[in-house]
C-alpha cells in the first residue's frame, strides 16, 4: 500500500499532490475516485511534506509552492489544460493527455524545464502480484483491478533539480533498481543448440580447462519437449534434470532455461493463466534451475494484460513475482528483452518501471561491425534514457560466424560491460578455443581480468541499486557540460575506468584506430603507462590484444585474485591499486560486500568499507577504513614517471620501477612500459583497524 502524501488539493475533477520540492502529481478523478493504492508504475507516493497553499486568480486555482505553480482552469476537462509554472509564473508546459505515453528520461547534458510521467495505463495489481488466485477466490483478472484507469500525470522539473535529484525522485516513486546476484556478473555461456546432459557438461568441463572463469550455462529452447513451448522436459537430452543441475553447482556453474510462452487462457490475467506459469516455472526451479529466460523473440509470446503495457514488462514482473515466491531468501534474477529495443536497434523508450525487473538483453543480433557499436550504444545510454543498467548483447551476435578479429572486439567489450553473456545460433559457435590459440588466450585474458575486478564491478552494482547510476556510465553524467561527454561509444566502467571499445576493423597492419574523448582531468593508457590530460579528442592505435582503457589518476581501483567462478561477494584478500595525480585532490571509493545472493541485504546485512586517495603537495595519503574482519591486502601505489617516492606510513613499502604486477598483467603486454615507480605493500589488515599509508616523492 502506498502512504499518503501529507497534502492534497482537488479542484473538481483534478487532485494535485505536490510529492517533493521537484515533483508533483496532477491526477483525474478516476471511474472509482482518485487513486491512492500502489499501481503497476507508481511504488511510493509518501514523500516529504511540501508546503503548498491553494488560491484563486481569475478563472482558475492555482496550487502554489516555493518551486511551481499548478494552475487548473475552471473550464479544464480533467487534466487537458492544466498549466504547469515556475514560481514566477512563467508556463513550463501544458498538461494534454497525449503527453502521457512512453518517454526517454532526460539526459544530464540535456534537462529540460518539465518532464511528464503518465501512469498509463493505471493498473492496480493484486495483493499477490502475478501469482494465480487460491481456488474459490477466482476472478476474471486475478485480483487486479483494470477499472479505475483515468490520466494520471507526474511532473518532474529537471532542470531546477538538477539530475541528481530528478533520478532520486524518479526511482523513490516507480521503485529502486534491484541488487542483482554476484554471479551475474560472471560469464555467461549460451547457444541455441540442442545440448544433452553429457553435452553441456563437456562445454563447462571445456572452460575450466581452459582455465576461462564461467558462472552461468545457458540451455536454450531444445531442452523441452517441442523444442519451443511448454515446460515438458525432453528427456531423451535431459534424461534427470535435476542430476544435470547438481553436477553443474558442483562445477561451481549455474544453470539457466530458456522460455518462449504460448498464450494459455482468454487473456493474460486469467488464473488459468498465471497458474499454468506458475506451475510450468515452478516445477523447473524445484529441480534446482537457477534463472529463467523470458524470450518473445519467437512466433509465440506471452499477452499483455491491458493495452500499453506490454508483454516485455509485463513478463519481466510475471515471473520476478513467481520466482521471488518460490525462493523468498534469494534474489530472483529474470532475463527478458528489453522494452523498446529490438534484435539491437532502439526504437521506443522502455515502461517507467522495467529497471525493477533485470536483467536484459536486446534480443537476436547479427556478427556485423554495425551490431557492435549498436550494442556499445545500446547499454550506454539504456542507463541513463530508460535507467537500465543491465542492457546487455549476444556476444559475437546471434547470427553468423563472426571473423577471428570481430569475435575478440565482442568479447573485450563483453568483458568491461554489466553482463557478459557469449551467444548464438545452432549452426555457428561462439568457443574462444575453436579460434586457435591466440585468440583463445586474447579472450581469455580479458574474461580473467574481468574476474579480477568484479569488486570494482559488484560495488558499482551497488551503486546503482543506491541511486540508479550505470555500471556504464555515459561521461556526461559526470561533465554535463561538454557535448562531447555525451559520447555513447566509450564509457566509464565504474568510478575510475575509461572504456572505448574498438568498433571498426583494423586496418592491412593489424592496427585497430579510434578517436576516444579524453574527460577532464589526467587519465593513463592501461597497457602503455602513458598519461593523457582532457579534456581533449586523442587518436589511439590498438593491436588485437588490447583496447583503448584509460585509469582515472587520482582513482582507487580494487580487485581480488583471479576465480574461476564468482564465489562469494567477499574478499578477504584485495588489491588496491592507487593511481597518484600530479595535483591536489582526495577521492574517496567503496568496497561492497555481502553473501551475493539473499536478500539479507534489504535488511543491512552487508558491508561498506571506504578506501581514500589523498595528494597534497608532495604528500600522498592512502586510508583504509575499518572493516569488521581481517583482510590480506596488497597496496600498489602507481607514480608519475619521474617521481621519486620514500614511504613514511603503516609500514615499509618496497620501491620497483616495473617488477610489481600491473592490475592488467596477463592482458596485454604489461607492465606498462611508460608508468612510473610502483610502491607496494603487503600484509595483513586487523579486523576493525584503519590502515594509513603516507608517501613523499620528489618530482
């Protein structure tokens, strides 16, 4: 149930609710009254009391705060006419029902005066959600109520609030972004292929010897009966299923089923419906199976309920809601298309509330050049246009066979990118091993040193559960103001990594060329060591083995030693790696933790330790803050070439011009051969100690 608002104003038909200081909602009186249950979209209406007052001016009301105005003509018809104004009185826009479809969110480099959310269509879910009814409650609709749709409009104002406060404001009424597990940030295998038992366990048993880290196996449609609808196993693949599941957890590898539903039922609400879902899913995961994969990729899909919300949403909540039931403790995880994006083309902005649903993916692609980039594009700016930071491709495309050099661009990319999931069709294969032995080692360079930073990774997971920023994050996010931030072709992975994946095929050399936007401040190439100042556009040259990676100077980057699967989302033993400014500035980052699959989490039941970067003249200071267990730690401390650094801190650091691992060792050719000296240290952190590391280098 969502709480009521403090203050509400109705002027005949017309409620206006100021929500925040940035916010307020203009509803129509319904067929049933105003609404003030929780709909589809709309989680939480109970903000902060605004102080509002309502007066009269010549032929209208008017609700006034220190912010807007919301003036309601007395001859409006619902909300038709209604004006939206700043506190000065000046029109920001004019309320039509027309403005209460679909919309792209607005940009940071781009924030308009207004921005209208409509709740269209309202729809009322029931207590239950998408589960079936018990016997003897059966309704036509399951329980959720289609009666009382009316236009229902949300006015945000960007532009005053600034984007911080408009993303706040935006998630706090449609809902957060969930946490996702751990091992969705691992790799993922997939094929549409008609695996057995023995056949997938081959392929997982392949990568371990390879020594390529794996999480997630994907079996696709042949594992049922038909080979396309149902959830009829077929057993001459899988002849126990639940064997095959067992065998897989013991590798230390989840298992995923693909799902392409044909409609059961009048409609999509009815409970012979939901109960032929729930029964269908629930029988699978009672076997063992992991994650479920909503496909409408196919001839048949799922309904939609009620027209404007469609199938792709409504099956992402359809099956959350199944799967949250049948294990309440863990944190279900849905893979479904993305609303609006279509086999890799963006066409139509996703439904308010898809971001509570993740992950996605942008549906059946092909081994081209243009897929790439549209893929680049694609999950860099779903996270800020539909606030999905978990927009993923089909690695290598789903249809053809890429070449040796378009296979390793999709993988580099798929390793710095929130899902990393290999995919195709039956007649074509995705194995880094079937490419011979430089590019299996190419890919599985970089996949291993994705498993390396999936602390990096799993707190900027967090992050965007806390306030909805990406996991890639469109520069200008952080520079609003230069147009060129606004490139969706590179991106920050995380706080400290600049990622601008190659997208054009090399040239007769070898050598892959792109321009990559160089963000304010001093950013060093990752497998050269050499330092470039932004803002400014730089060409850069790559062989195969590498892509153009820039490290923030100034930034804190943390990983683990390698895994071969995700584990636990702790880590008692970290690498800190400090990249030193050549100016004064402190940065602070964070470490996440929890057991990476309950959902203790919601509860407090994790752990947030800060790492500081401190530079004042000379002087650079490293913090650790206290953390509630020991941890073995390993300091590297990277300096400008030239330097000259003695340390004076928690212990002796030792000094190396290049005998030190570099963060990307084993992915290129590194050390990096323009850096400076590297201090580091190693040792033991006791349970609830800071530990302060002070260097002095002359330059």
């Amino acid at each position: 149930m969502v709480n009521p608002v403090q203050m509400s104003f109705v002027i005949e038909d017309v409620r206006v609710q100021p929500l925040s200081p940035h916010l307020v909602r203009i509803e129509q009186r319904g067929p049933r009254g105003f609404e003030e249950r929780e709909t589809f979209t709309v989680r939480d209406r109970g903000f902060e009391t605004v102080e509002a007052r309502e007066t009269r001016e010549a032929g209208a009301a008017v609700v006034a705060t220190a912010h807007y105005r919301v003036v309601v003509p007395e001859t409006a018809a619902g909300i038709e006419g209604v004006r939206v104004e700043s506190a000065a009185g000046e029109t920001l826009c004019v309320l039509s029902n027309a403005m209460l479809g679909k919309k792209f969110l607005p940009a940071p480099s781009a924030l308009p005066a207004t921005w209208v959310m409509g709740d269209s269509p309202r729809v009322v879910p029931s207590a239950r959600g998408a589960l079936p009814p018990p016997e003897g409650e059966e309704d036509a609709a399951s329980g959720w109520d289609l009666g009382n749709d009316a236009p229902d409009a949300y006015v945000f104002f960007p532009a005053s609030s600034g984007y911080e406060a408009f993303r706040s404001d935006f998630l706090r009424l449609t809902g957060g972004i969930p946490m996702v597990p751990l091992y969705a940030l691992g790799l993922w295998y997939s094929r549409y292929y008609p695996y057995s038992e023995q056949g997938a366990l081959d392929v997982i048993d392949r990568f371990r010897r390879a020594q390529i880290p794996l999480d997630v196996f994907v079996a696709d449609t042949d594992w049922r009966v038909g080979a396309s609808c149902g959830y009829r196993i077929n057993e001459e693949l899988f002849p126990d299923m639940a064997r095959f599941v067992r065998l897989a957890h013991e590798r230390q590898v989840r298992v995923m089923l693909n799902d392409h539903p044909e409609p059961k039922g009048k409609h999509a609400l009815a409970p012979e419906e939901l109960r032929f879902r729930k029964e269908g899913l629930v029988s699978l995961l009672a076997l063992g199976v992991d994650l479920w994969w909503f496909d409408r990729n196919w001839h048949t899909h799922l309904q939609s309920p009620v027209r404007g919300l469609d199938k792709e949403v409504w099956g992402m909540r359809l099956y959350r809601d199944i799967t949250k039931e049948f294990r309440p403790g863990q944190r279900p995880l849905i893979m479904s298309n993305v609303d609006g994006i279509n086999n890799g083309r963006m066409d139509s902005p996703s439904h308010p509330a898809a971001h509570r649903f993740p992950i996605w993916w942008t549906g059946d692609t092909c081994a081209e050049w243009c897929y790439l980039r549209w893929g680049v594009a694609n999950g860099v700016d779903s996270g800020i246009v539909s606030m999905l930071p978990f927009v993923h491709e089909d690695l290598g495309g789903h249809h053809g066979q890429p070449d040796p050099e378009l296979y390793v661009r999709f993988m580099q990319f798929g390793a710095f990118s929130p899902v990393a999931r290999l995919h195709c069709t039956t007649k074509v294969h995705r194995y880094p091993w079937e490419y011979g032995k430089d590019v299996e080692r190419i890919v599985g360079e970089f996949f291993r040193l994705r498993y390396r930073l999936l602390p990096m990774l799993y707190a900027a997971a967090f992050e965007a559960h806390r306030s909805g920023t990406p996991l890639m994050r469109r520069c200008d996010l952080e520079w609003p103001g230069i147009p060129e931030a606004a490139d969706s072709t590179q991106y920050l992975l995380g706080d400290d990594l600049l990622v601008a994946p190659i997208l054009e095929p090399a040239g007769r050399n070898g050598i892959a060329e792109r321009m990559v936007w160089i963000p304010p401040g001093e950013w060093q190439e990752a497998w050269t060591g050499h330092v470039h100042r932004g803002p400014a556009a730089i060409g850069v040259k790559c062989a195969l083995g590498e892509i153009p990676v820039f490290v923030r100077l100034g930034g804190l980057v943390l990983s683990a030693p390698q895994r071969q699967s995700s584990g636990t989302a702790a880590w008692p033993e970290l690498v800190v790696d400090a990249f030193v400014p050549s100016q004064d500035q402190v940065q602070t980052r964070r470490l996440y933790e929890d057991d990476g699959i309950s959902m203790d989490y919601e509860r407090g039941a994790c752990e947030l330790t800060e790492f500081m970067l401190r530079q004042e003249g000379a002087v650079t200071e490293i913090r650790m803050a206290p953390a509630s267990k020991a941890r073995r730690v390993t300091l590297r401390i990277h300096f400008p070439k030239g330097a000259r650094p003695a340390a004076d801190g928690y212990a002796v650091l030792e000094h190396s011009e290049g005998r030190v691992p570099s963060l990307f060792s084993g992915a290129g050719s590194l050390p990096p051969c323009g850096a400076g000296p590297i201090l580091e240290w190693q040792g033991e952190i006791e349970a609830s100690k800071a530990a302060e590391f002070r260097v002095v280098a002359a330059r």
